[in-house]
C-alpha cells in the first residue's frame, strides 16, 4: 500500500479526488430517487422510465459537446455553469412536477446540464503525477475505486432518507451536493492551473484515432453487461437478494482495483482484465438462481472491473493527446450512457419473454465482445513496460 500513501503526499492529489468524488456522488443517488419520486407522483412507473431515459440520452449527446467545450475555453466556465444548471433542473423535478410532460423534459435538461466532472478530472489527473507512469496508474485505480463506491452508497443512502422521510430530501441533498462539490471542484488552484493546453480540433476528431473507437466500443459493451446482470440478478433472485448481488460486484471490484490497479501494464492487460469478468460471468451458470453463487461469482467478476477502467483511463492518458483528453472522456461516457441504456433496454426484454438466465448469458455475451475488441486492438494498445525500461 506504500504506492497509495506516496500518492496522495504529492501535491494537490487528496484535494483533487475527493472533491471531484463529492461533485460526482449525486450521480449514484440519482437514478433510484428520481423513479421513486415520479413513480409517487403520477402513480405509474412509464414517466419514470421515460424521464431515465431522457435523462440518459441527454447526457449521452452533451458529454462530448461539453468535453470539446472544456478543451476550447477551459474547465472552469463549462463546469461552474453545469454545477449551477443542473441542481436547478433537479429542484424543478422535485418541487414543479406541473405534468408528465414536463417532468421528462426536466430530466432530458438534467442529462443535458450533467457536470462533465469525470472527464475534467482525468484530463488533470497526468498534470499531478507526469513524472511518474506507476503513481499516475494508481491515481486512475483509485479514480475507478471511487466510482464504485458511489454506485454502492449512493443508493442505499437514498433509499434510507426516502425511507425515514420523502422523496424531497434526497432531491434537495442531490441538489446541494453536487452544488458544493461542483464548486470545490472546479475553483481548485490545481484544477484551473493545470497545464491543459486548449485544443483547435473540431468536435468529432478525436474520433479518427482507432485506439479511441476501441475505448469507447469497449465502454459501451461493458457497460451494457452491467445493466444486464442487474435486471437479470432482480428477476433471478427479488429485489431484496439483489441489492447484495450487485453489491458483491461493487465489492469485488474495490478488492481488485487496490490489489492490482496501479500495477505496471502490458498491452494485453485489459483483455486479461476484461477475460476476468467473463470467468465470472461463466460461472453463473452454474446456479444461476441461488443468491449466494451469484454473490461469488460478481465478486470474481468485479476483481476485473475496477482494474479494467483503470487500465482505459491509463492508456487514455498515455496515448491521448492532453488537449483531446476532454472530448474523448465525453465520448467515452456517451458510449457508457449508450450502452447502459441498451443494455437495460434488450435485458428487459429477454427476461420478459424468456428468462432472469438469459439475460446473465446477453450480459456474458456483451462482456465477451469486448474482450474480443480489446484483443484485436492490442497491436496499437501502448506498452507500459517498455515505458518503464525506458525510463531506467
């Protein structure tokens, strides 16, 4: 753990993560508060569902306009304005439900106005550790770490404040965090004096280089397995034996992203990451009804999750130019909202007409492919051993 704790001595590293971890933790309450809230409110869950994925698209199409934006005229006027739009929009969905309608057009101006955070932050993270290739990938191993922990925390706090209160609490506390997270976060010396130069591309360029459609191929499909196995985990086993599946996912993926994140990697290492989570998926099928196999399994899959983004994140900021590095974690989260989305949408209807059991085997499948890609993409994949031989 010595990696870690030189890591977060170097200067402006703590600052940086934990405020970008409080501007993003809105994200993990988010979707659970605002279909329990809708759901009350009109009585049905179609308007709910309706606002997610409005929500998701809107986010899909500004992620990459806002990560050209902050590599045109810089972080801090792209994110002060989202950190200032977007509780508002929430606010709107808690406070002036005036129909169906507009409720689902709040939420598409949500998704529209969602803080680029994520990318921001890894586009700063190489100017913290640039002299150092080991620390820099334990920076992204804990980044990834972190995003597990808002996906595990986040909704259980909010099932809690809805619990012991109303939907209006979680909403306001959303609102509030992301306001004073967005703000630490973007008024940080290190962030507004980080050495990004401004990019002159047109949006969409980035899109030429191959080893950026791989990321985001690779992106879109492991994401998508991911709301597979959570729809195909509730079908399997109810929704109370689910929340502790798809916790031992979250878990396991901690686990692995501390044990092996920051580890020095070849070219083949996200395919051997992303061949981990298929071993897991595998076993599924052993018993694919019994809480307690499935809890196994997810924890082996999750070894390879964290790991896994922390290698993109890694190879990202090792073959990116830094002035790109903006857009393409914007078309990077496009590709994540996409495949979420569809992932949800298909594992829906696969457990509707066949079974909770095929829709483990479309999120196997998913991870499959995007083992494939990563495997066909490991010629133009950098190398980080020869980085550090050529160092010493």
């Amino acid at each position: 753990m010595r990696i870690y704790r030189d890591l977060f001595r170097r200067p402006g590293v703590s600052q940086v993560l934990w405020s970008q971890l409080l501007a993003r933790f809105a994200f993990g309450m988010q979707t659970i508060t605002i279909i329990i809230h809708l759901q009350r409110t009109f009585d049905n869950y179609s308007v709910a569902g309706l606002a997610i994925g409005a929500s998701t698209v809107g986010g899909a199409v500004a992620a990459p306009i806002l990560g050209q934006l902050m590599a045109k005229i810089g972080i801090k006027p792209v994110i002060l304005t989202c950190t200032i739009l977007a509780p508002i929009f929430m606010l709107l969905i808690g406070f002036f439900p005036i129909n169906e309608q507009f409720s689902i057009l709040f939420a598409l101006f949500l998704g529209l106005t969602t803080p680029p955070i994520q990318p921001a932050a890894r586009a700063v993270y190489p100017t913290l550790v640039e002299d150092n290739e080991t620390q820099r990938n334990a920076l992204y191993s804990i980044d990834a770490i972190l995003q597990e922990i808002i996906w595990i925390v986040g909704p259980v706090l909010a099932t809690l404040m809805i619990a012991f209160s109303n939907t209006i609490v979680p909403i306001v506390t959303m609102a509030a965090i992301q306001l004073g997270g967005g703000l630490w976060f973007v008024l940080l010396r290190r962030v507004n004096a980080a050495p990004i130069p401004r990019s002159r591309r047109r949006l969409g360029s980035v899109l030429k280089s191959k080893l950026v459609i791989v990321m985001i191929a690779v992106n879109l499909l492991f994401v998508g397995s991911f709301s597979a196995l959570e729809i195909g985990a509730v079908a399997a086993v109810g929704a109370k034996e689910a929340g502790f599946v798809i916790a031992m996912l979250s878990i396991g993926s901690v686990v692995g992203g501390l044990a092996f994140g920051h580890r020095v990697k070849s070219s083949a290492a996200l395919t051997k990451q992303l061949a981990i989570v298929l071993i897991g998926d595998l076993l599924i099928f052993i018993n694919a009804k019994d809480p307690i196999w499935l809890g196994v399994c997810l924890f082996i899959s999750g070894i390879g999750v964290a790991t896994a983004f922390a290698t993109i994140g890694a190879i990202i900021g090792k073959a990116v130019k830094l002035d790109d590095t903006t857009e393409v974690y914007g078309w990077i989260g496009s590709g994540q909202n996409i495949g979420y989305g569809l992932g949800a949408a298909i594992a829906g209807f696969v457990v509707d007409h066949f079974s909770s059991t095929h829709s483990f085997a479309l999120a196997t499948g998913l991870d499959f492919i995007a083992m494939l890609v990563a495997a066909a993409a490991i010629s133009i994949t950098p190398n980080f051993y020869k980085v550090k031989e050529a160092k010493e």
